[in-house]
C-alpha cells in the first residue's frame, strides 16, 4: 500500500507541476502577443476569453459525466439530497433524450476546442 501512495503522490506532484508549467507558458505568450488572438485582441481580452471557454468545456465535460453515470441509479435514491439533478437526470433519461443530448454535447466540445 505504501509503495502504490507514493507512486501516486509522485505521479500527482509532477502532473500539477506540469499543470502550472504549461499555464504560465500559455499565459506568458498570451501577455506577449505571441498567439493570434492575443495580436488580434487586447492580450486581456484573449486571458478571459481563453479562460472562460476551458470553464466551458469542463462545465460540458462534468455534465456528460454525470448524466452517463447517473443513468443506472434509481433516481429515488438522490431525491431529497440533490433535487436539481433529480428533475435533470428526470428530463434527460426520458425517451432518446441522452443520446440526443450526447449528441448535441459533441458538436459542442468540437466548437469549444476549436474556438481555443
């Protein structure tokens, strides 16, 4: 057991490492107007446009997850403890509703990707 939590504790350590790394080298090229955008647009323009698409994508990315893994739970069980998802897990497992959705969530990732 100790050894798979170090291993682990080293793979986190390098992968937030790496995180921060590829972030600041981003941004840098952002601030100095060495991405298009960023010499299209005010470098600050570029920061929260960029910023507000990766929030996007996360936000599409968790709510397939989270519709797809909900799918074989009875609903019942989360009810009273999270009712939005309740009547959104409701509306979605309805019918063609999830592969419609699936779909559409597709078509959206393809765009957000592109846009970044």
């Amino acid at each position: 057991m100790t050894e798979n939590n170090a291993c682990t504790l080293v793979k986190n350590v390098y992968s937030t490492i790496l995180l921060i790394f590829s972030v600041v080298i981003v941004m840098g090229l952002i601030f100095t107007e060495q991405t298009k955008m960023s010499q299209d647009v005010h470098p600050a323009l570029a920061f929260f446009v960029l910023w507000a698409l990766i929030i996007w994508l996360g936000m599409v990315e968790g709510g397939q997850a989270s519709l797809v893994g909900l799918a074989p739970i009875n609903f019942e069980l989360y009810k009273d403890s999270h009712p939005i998802s309740y009547i959104s897990t409701k509306v979605c497992h309805v019918g063609d509703n999830l592969d419609r959705y699936l779909m559409g969530r597709q078509f959206m990732v393809i765009f957000i990707a592109f846009c970044i």
